[in-house]
C-alpha cells in the first residue's frame, strides 16, 4: 500500500492490515459482506469461490487484523477488450465503511493491473439507486484525471425479475496509475 492509500484510509491499523490478493479460503467471508451489504446481486457461495481461485489475479481483499477479508473488490479482464478491467463487485463489511477503504482497494487493485496486465480502461455497472457506488466512481475517475462515460448497457426489461433497474456501464479512461 502507498502513502497516498494509507492516508485515504481513516481507520485505526488495528483495524486494517493489508491489502492481498484473495484466497479461496476468502471466498466464504467474502460471499459474507455481499451479502450483508444488501446492496450488490448475490452470487452462489461457489461463485465466489471459484472467483478467488480463477480471477484472484485481478480482484483484492483488505484484511483486518486477524487476516480475515474485510472489504474486496473483484474484476476479471474482458475477453474481447483486454485493455479493460471489469469491476464486478466492491463491498466493504458494515463496522469499515465510511473510511475511504473502497477507494483505496480500487486505486490498489488499478494499480495492480495496469502495470501487470496493460489495462487502460475500467468499466464496471450500476443502477441508478446505487448512489454509494455512483460517488465511488465518480470520484476515481476526478482522483485520476480520467474520463468517465456512462451508457445503459442493460435495460431493466432484460432481467427476468419484474423489480431490476437497468444497469449503466460506466467507462473511465485512460487510466494513469
């Protein structure tokens, strides 16, 4: 973690340690804060084992002070664009919100991959309710001197659930980490 990180970070260090990259042992505490966030679409308790295994070289966790996930961020490299990172889900556990720690794992998790992985661009979706993410990105984007773009990729009429709201893609390039 650099200086800049660590100062965005406003909890005690008994609280946070380090920022790793996940386990599959993760994977149940991080099903765990999706979860109880009650925000993000729940995934099968597998899924996100399988993501600690197959796309842990481009997702982070921050562990708290007995090595447990306390927050993650999870991408995978898009197929047909590999210069772009796709973020598929940021969750912090409720007692570490409002310090700044999702912004840090993003800003550790671009920074891993830009230099890695020649990623210029992330792209990540949500709904127009999501106002916790919306700041998220928005703020990473002016953090970063980038360009942020924002179209519907899905329309609520797509979903098989009567009560899913569209979900814009959110675009922000070039990165400069």
């Amino acid at each position: 973690m650099t200086a800049a990180q660590k100062d965005l970070v406003r909890a005690a260090p008994s609280e946070f340690l380090e920022i790793d990259t996940p386990r599959v042992e993760d994977g149940a505490a991080i099903w765990r804060i999706a979860r109880d966030s009650k925000v993000l679409d729940l995934n099968s308790s597998y899924s996100y084992l399988l993501w600690c295994r197959d796309f842990a070289a481009t997702s982070v966790v921050a562990r708290g002070a007995e090595g447990e996930p306390i927050a993650f961020v999870t991408g995978y490299i898009r197929p047909e664009r590999p210069e772009a990172l796709v973020v598929w889900q940021v969750a912090v556990d409720q007692e570490h919100r409002g310090r700044g720690l999702a912004g840090v794992l993003l800003d550790a998790l671009t920074a891993k991959v830009a230099g890695s992985r020649g990623v210029r661009e992330i792209e990540t979706t949500i709904t127009p309710d999501n106002t916790a993410s919306d700041r998220l990105f928005t703020s990473y984007a002016q953090r970063h001197g980038a360009q942020l773009e924002r179209e519907v990729l899905f329309d609520a009429g797509l979903f098989p659930e009567e009560a899913h709201q569209p979900e814009v893609l959110y675009r922000i390039s070039p990165l400069s980490v």
